[in-house]
C-alpha cells in the first residue's frame, strides 16, 4: 500500500537507495519548489511493514490560485 511520506528530508535521503536518480533526493525536490512545483513523496510498504520502495513526484503549480483553496 501507497502512504504519503511526511517525514524530514534527511529521512527521505536515507530511504534511497545508492544507486536511485538525483531527481529523487530532496535537495532536488527542495531545488524545484523554488520553481514553482510542488513535491509529493510516497512509499510503499509491504505487508510486513517493510519499505518496498519510494518515489518523489514533482507536480507543477501552473495555477496557484487552485492549490490554495
């Protein structure tokens, strides 16, 4: 099952793997909302309760005016 990550950004990096894309650590994430996009982290977790995997997604803000609603 998919939850919302809601965590520190330093937790987050430590979730990822060596291996995983720059485009998936915060600083990139933080780097883009300066941008004008929005970061939304995931993890997944299997049945047991252990992380499977994790994904940060970008979502730009191209009208503002509806994320504050």
């Amino acid at each position: 099952m998919w939850k919302v990550f809601d965590g520190k950004s330093s937790d987050w990096d430590s979730l990822l793997s060596s291996n995983q894309s720059l485009q998936q650590y915060s600083f990139w994430g933080n780097k883009k909302f300066n941008d004008g996009w929005e970061t939304l982290r995931l993890i997944k977790k299997s049945k047991s309760d252990d992380i499977v995997t994790c994904v940060q997604i970008l979502i730009k803000k191209k009208y503002a005016f509806l994320y504050n609603m």
